[in-house]
C-alpha cells in the first residue's frame, strides 16, 4: 500500500507514460554525448525513487532503477542500449491497481 492514498490507476499510467519517454530519451543523449547525461539520470532515477515509495515499493519499478543504474555506468553502448530497453519494458510491468496481475 502506498504511504499517502490509493493513487488512481489514470495517474500511475500517466507516470508510467513519462518514465517510458523519460527513459527512451537516455538512448538519443547518449548517442549525442548530450553534455549533461548524468544529470538526467540523476533526475529520472530520483523520481523513480519518489515513485517507487509512493506507489508501495513495486518490484518492478527496483529492476527499473538497477537497470538504469548498471547503464549509467556503462561504455559499451550495446549493452548501454539493452539495460535501456529492458528498463522501458519493465515500465510497462508496473502495476496500476492492487487487482493487477
């Protein structure tokens, strides 16, 4: 259960919907050796975090940050780019009700 109130399944969607594009973008940024890379996973994974505590600690939203954790670190951009679409895949496995299977 989260530490607030039930979230409404509208608004896990809409999050989900953001950290699919906000992780997505991680692919173009690298590839662009956009300057300010490491803030932006800085920032996604703090949000993953608040998310995470909010919406009742989701297995799935922990494989999310330790994905991107291990990408974040990585050189090799294929490997960088599998953590980075396993991430976005997990992102649809997050559960927006209890009644989720």
């Amino acid at each position: 259960m989260n530490i607030y109130t039930e979230m409404p399944p509208s608004q896990i969607a809409a999050e989900k919907k953001y950290f699919l594009s906000a992780i997505f973008k991680l692919l173009p940024y690298k590839q662009d050796n956009y300057e300010y890379l490491d803030n932006y996973f800085e920032s996604v994974l703090q949000q993953l975090i608040g998310f995470n505590k909010l919406s009742g600690f989701q297995p799935e939203t922990l494989t999310i940050i330790s994905l991107l954790e291990y990408a974040r670190q990585e050189n090799d951009f294929k490997k960088y780019r599998k953590a980075i679409l396993d991430a976005c895949g997990t992102v649809g496995l997050i559960k927006e009700s209890g009644t989720d299977v």
